[in-house]
C-alpha cells in the first residue's frame, strides 16, 4: 500500500467520488496529527529552483517592443504570440473577474505564510512559463486531477474560453459581421456591452441598412420604407465605404469623405416631402465632424484636446448630421404605419365645385377646381395662403416649382404664375380644345388638350410645335427629359412613347379597353420580379405592343415611316446616339377599372391590377407602392411587388379625380369639392373629429 493512502476505507469525500486516476487512485494527503498541508517553501530552495526560471523566462512573457535581442525569441516560442488574454499590448485584454479575485483572496488567507509562499511560487513558474512548458505543466497537473476536481475545471473553463470576438477583431472585421444581422438582431446585439452598443449603433452599420431597405423592397426580408433624399445617401456612400474597410478611419480627407452639397430634393418626384430632418451644407467644410463622423474615428481627442476646440466655436464641431440609425427608425414607424393602416387626415374645404388637380410638398398644397380657381394651402396649419384666379373656365391639371406654378384650363390657356404671390406671370395659348394635362422637367413643356394634340414648350428658345397622333382627347402626359421622350394617354385606348428628337411615335401600348386616364413612367429604382404575372399576361396578344407578326403595332393614321420599334437593336442605336434610354417601367389607369404595369422596352403588360369596380381617374406611385383613384369613390393601396391591394380607403362623397404620394402622406382630391390630406407619420392617436378654419383633423388607426 502506498504511503499517504488510508489503510481503512475512510476515505475523504473526493476518494468516494473519484474512483480511480491515472495512478491507480486520488491522491489524498496524509491524515496524520498535523492539520494543515505543509510545503517545502524555504527562502534557499526558492533561490535554487524559482528565480532562476523567472529570471530567464519573464522577460519573454511581457514580451518587451524595444531591443533587438529579444525579437527573435518573442516570435520563436513566446507565449504570448497568439494568446488573447496575456497580450499587454491587447487594448480588448479580458479584465479580472471581481468575485472570483475576492474568493480566491479570501481562501488563501486562510493558509499558513508558509503554503501560500509555495502556491505563489507554483502560479509564478507558470506565469513565466513559456507555451510548451504550460502545456507540459497542465498535462501533468490534470493526469492527477479526480472527478470533482475535473468537474470543477470544467465549470469554470466553461466561463472562461467565452470571448468577445467583436472587441477582440478590428473594427472593420466587426463591421463585416453586424452587416449581415437584421434589425432586431442589431438592436440586442447593442444591449450585450457598451464597445457592442458603439459598433451596432455605428453609421456603417446603418447606412447599409438604410441603402438595403429605403426607398426598395430588400430582396432577404421583403420590407420596405419610404424614400430617403438619395443625394445625402449617395453622398455619404464614400465615407462609409473608407470606415467599413479600414481606410479612412484615422484620416480625414474632402477627397475621399464628400459631404452632400445643398438643393432640392431629387428630381423626378412631383409630390416629394424634403425631409426637414436633414441638414444641407451651404459652405465649405473644414472640420469632419461636420460630416458626422465619431471623435474616436479622427486622429485627435474633442474631448480633451481643447487646444483644437475654443470655447467660442464649440457648436462648431458637433455633428449636424443625424446618424443613420436615427435615420431608420424614422423611416421604419412610417412604413410601419403605412403597413398597418396608421395615419391622421386633414380635410382641405373650400372650393366650390370639383377638385380635378393636386400637387403638395413639404409644406404647400396647391389645388386646381372646376371653380376656375387655385387654391394655395399650409398643409401644417390648413390655412388658405393664397387663391390664384384668371381663368375663364374649369381647372383640369397644374404643376409648381420653388419659382412658379403652371397651370392648364378648360379655356385653352396655360398659364404660369408667381404661387408665392398671386401673380399671373404669363400666359400660352395655341391649342385649340381645352388644356386637361400638362406636366414640365427643366426647359420643356408638354401638354395634352382635348383637340387630340400634344404641344411642346421650350422655355429657352421659346418654340412650341405640336404632335399628332392620337384620335381622341389626350388625358395625362410626362415627359422624360433625359431621354428626350414623351408619354402620353389618350382616349383612344392606347398609350403612345413619343421622340422629341425626331418629334414621331416610338411605339403603341393598346390593351385597355376603356379610356386611359393616366400615364405615369415609374423611377429607375423600380425593380418588377417576373412570375405568374407575365406568363398569364403573355397568353393574351391583345396586351402586347408586339402582338403583331412584325412585333410593331403601327398607328392606322401615321405613315408606316413614322413608327419603329424600340427592340433590342433599337436599345443600342438609342444607346450609341449618346441618349439615355427611357424609363424602363410605366403605370396605366383607364376607364375600364383596371391598372397595367408594362415593360417600357418589351412593350409587353407585365402585370393587371383588379379591384376597383369602376374607372380609374388617377394614379401616383414610387418604388414601394401605388395608388389609385377611382369613381367609386375609393382610394387603393397596392404593393408595387405583389401586386396586391394592401388598403381601401373611404371618405370621399364623389369620385376621386386626383392623387398624390410622398414617402409619408398622400393626398385625394375628388368631385365632392374636398381635398384629404393623409400622414403616416409618427406619433398618431385616434381623436374626435374637429374643424379649424375650414380645415377638418381627422386621424385614425385603420
């Protein structure tokens, strides 16, 4: 029997438990008539044994930067190379763990001077102790451990091997990773530390949240918000590139960290709220926390540094851009109450016979009556600002700018006025029918009468000419400057896409079967997913501009040399001449209930919108949803990527002749003489109805 083993089978706890080690047994320490386990620690085996081994490996273990002649032995066997928790040199090293410090603290007092000199000499060897020989020493150390012993190394290893890999990897690794959370998943990740909150809340993060989902359907999740000014966000794109990779993160450069220039709002979009909450820069930057940027991003310390921060221009380098997440979270109540019905209503009375025509942006709505007159509104406080009267007969259609607004009558007279003040400032005649529709880019514009022609305006050289065509009224026109077309809606069915150029028909769209009333070319950001839609629409040849065994349709009343086809050789001819090519989608709204999505380029209906049961007056639309207004007296949502309806709303008493859209309102205009003005913003409540100056508030959560 072994020395230091009972004879008897008293033995301790762990020996009950244990069962057996690799030496036959635990080890249990003799129970003699000592107490306390007593270890050979003297002052002279410590010289002999202890120092030596300290002397030569502890200047390994911190790994000194300076001096040549510990390099080479830093890199060979260091044990410190590689390791995560002994690097000094890691800001992210992992902190002493408090209680169990205190405990360990706690039982070591309770041991004699000499035990607790001969543990402190066991954890100094192997602190100083190079990788192998650790390695070596807890091979032999667990070869002796029992069971419970075992069990408790695994308890605590458990805790221990748990790292913070995001503080540990760069921040551009960091980034990497928080990219392909989700938003839930961001916003717990930003809960579990203060350094995990700094890098999911960071704008990198954010800004490619914003890019993936504003303004589109995300092609992962399939949710969408409403539209962000995309200057600011193409603008920024750079900067978040530079800090997502790295790069930039230290240097600041106007070269390569652009900021956004000031302007409108991006052209194209009639009905366009200008986000209030984004600030434009009007003056040369100098400083880059003016670009948003975060102070532990630049090579200096706002805080501290306040050499570089006088007192008087401390305003001066507060970010006054507000960061992306904020940004989202807008954007995500809005299309969170789009999506569930949220919204309040303001109903604009005052005209006195139909509304015909609307227009709004961030703060005016201008509105256009059988009443011959314009109305001017504050969509904030409902006040009338101004009532623009000259025409003669009915207002049909009208368009405002910052500088005017442009209107078209009934009496065959277009006129352009000072919105701001009343004032008529010109005034165009050459149709000979009624004014119904008119829409101007830049220096051109176009508008359709009831004498079955559409006129061009230019406003640089002040010539007009005509384009004939169509055998019946022409309902709506838009023109696309960049391409240098025309589309236009008729009476006659049929949508035709017009060369300013060459001032002939590029191509026919027939497949309704009533009076169309709208056309409207949707934004190059429009991404349409081909399925069932197509393929149901493709078995019908009457929806088609290439129905025909020549793929062309050709107008019964235009000589054939008036006509082509926009295919795909046609696309390079358009390409090589240096013109863009024309807006790749177009919506319809006809007098036969229904609403065609087409393929500008194919000419083919991709797909059929059914459900209002009677004719479509108006239509607006952006790359997240469309809505349309009919006659019986209903307002419809749809989903742009489904195709479904997602809301009907109610209210009017007559049918609904105008629509508008933002990203967070849409207004309706109808015979009833009112107009309704919804907002989807945050913050609405259900309240009684009340009236203020003319003006209904009325809100509701669907």
């Amino acid at each position: 029997m072994r020395a230091g083993i009972p004879a008897s089978g008293s033995g301790t706890e762990d020996t009950q438990l244990c069962g057996s080690t690799a030496n036959g047994g635990c080890k249990e320490p003799a129970l003699g008539n000592n107490d306390s386990i007593t270890i050979s620690s003297s002052s002279k085996f410590a010289g002999k044994t202890v120092a030596p081994f300290l002397a030569r490996h502890i200047p390994e273990q911190y790994a000194p930067l300076g001096g040549s002649d510990h390099s080479t032995s830093l890199h060979k066997d260091s044990n410190t190379k590689y390791c995560y928790r002994h690097r000094p040199d890691l800001k992210c090293r992992r902190q002493a763990n408090e209680p169990s410090m205190d405990q360990l603290q706690r039982e070591l007092e309770t041991l004699s001077q000499d035990d607790q000199q001969g543990i402190a000499h066991v954890w100094a060897l192997f602190s100083a102790a190079p990788a192998k020989h650790r390695n070596l020493m807890l091979q032999g150390i667990l070869s002796q451990c029992c069971f419970p012993q075992l069990s408790f190394l695994s308890v605590h290893v458990r805790e221990l091997i748990r790292i913070d890999f995001l503080t540990a990897l760069p921040a551009e690794l960091a980034f990497k990773i928080l990219c392909y959370l989700d938003t839930t998943s961001l916003c717990k990740a930003a809960q579990v530390s203060q350094r995990w909150r700094t890098l999911a809340d960071d704008d990198v993060i954010w800004h490619r949240m914003c890019e993936q989902h504003i303004d589109r359907k995300c092609i992962k999740c399939g949710w969408g918000l409403p539209l962000l000014e995309r200057k600011r966000l193409r603008a920024s794109k750079r900067q978040i590139q530079l800090r997502a990779t790295g790069r930039g993160l230290n240097v600041w450069s106007p070269d390569i960290t652009p900021f956004p220039e000031g302007g409108a709002s991006e052209p194209g979009s009639v009905n366009g709220d200008k986000k209030q909450e984004i600030q434009t820069f009007t003056s040369p930057i100098t400083n880059p926390l003016k670009l948003g940027l975060r102070s532990s991003c630049l090579p200096w310390d706002t805080e501290t540094d306040k050499t570089l921060v006088p007192e008087d221009q401390e305003s001066y380098f507060k970010p006054r851009v507000r960061p992306w997440k904020d940004v989202y979270k807008d954007r995500f109540k809005i299309g969170s109450n789009w999506k569930h019905g949220r919204y309040s209503t303001r109903i604009f009375k005052g005209h006195t016979n139909g509304v015909m025509c609307l227009q709004y942006d961030d703060r005016i709505l201008a509105t256009g009556s059988y009443d011959t007159t314009i109305k001017i509104w504050d969509t904030d406080t409902g006040t009338e600002l101004q009532t623009l009267k000259g025409h003669t007969s009915g207002i049909r259609c009208l368009q405002f700018d910052n500088n005017k607004l442009i209107s078209g009558s009934i009496d065959k007279s277009l006129k352009v006025w000072n919105w701001r003040t009343g004032e008529c400032l010109s005034t165009y005649s050459g149709h000979s029918g009624g004014v119904i529709s008119l829409h101007f880019d830049s220096t051109i514009l176009v508008s359709g009468s009831m004498d079955k022609t559409i006129r061009i305006w230019n406003f640089e050289d002040k010539s007009t000419y005509a384009l004939q065509g169509h055998d019946d009224w022409v309902n709506a026109v838009k023109v696309d400057t960049a391409s240098r077309t025309v589309f236009s809606a008729s009476d006659d069915c049929t949508v035709r896409l017009w060369d300013l150029d060459t001032k002939t028909t590029i191509k026919i769209f027939k497949g309704h079967v009533g009076q169309v009333q709208q056309v409207l070319p949707l934004p190059n950001e429009f991404d349409f997913e081909e399925g069932d839609d197509i393929e149901a629409n493709e078995r019908d040849d009457s929806l088609s501009a290439h129905s025909s065994p020549t793929n062309q349709v050709l107008d019964a009343t235009s000589p054939p040399s008036s006509t082509t086809t926009l295919g795909t050789e046609d696309f390079l001819n358009f390409a090589s001449a240096g013109r863009a090519l024309p807006p790749t989608f177009m919506l319809t709204g006809a007098l036969d209930s229904t609403i065609r999505l087409w393929n500008v380029h194919t000419g083919k209906c991709l797909r059929t919108y059914f459900g209002h049961v009677e004719g479509v007056w108006s239509l607006a639309a952006d790359t997240l949803r469309i809505v349309s207004g009919a006659e019986d007296r209903s307002v419809k949502v749809w989903d742009t990527r489904t195709g479904k309806c997602e809301r009907t709303l109610t209210g009017h008493a007559g049918p609904v002749t105008c629509v508008g859209l933002s990203d967070s309102r849409m207004a309706t205009g109808s015979e009833d003489c009112e107009v309704r003005l919804y907002s989807f913003r945050p913050g609405v409540r259900c309240e009684e109805d009340s009236v203020v100056k003319g003006v209904e508030s009325v809100e509701s959560d669907g």
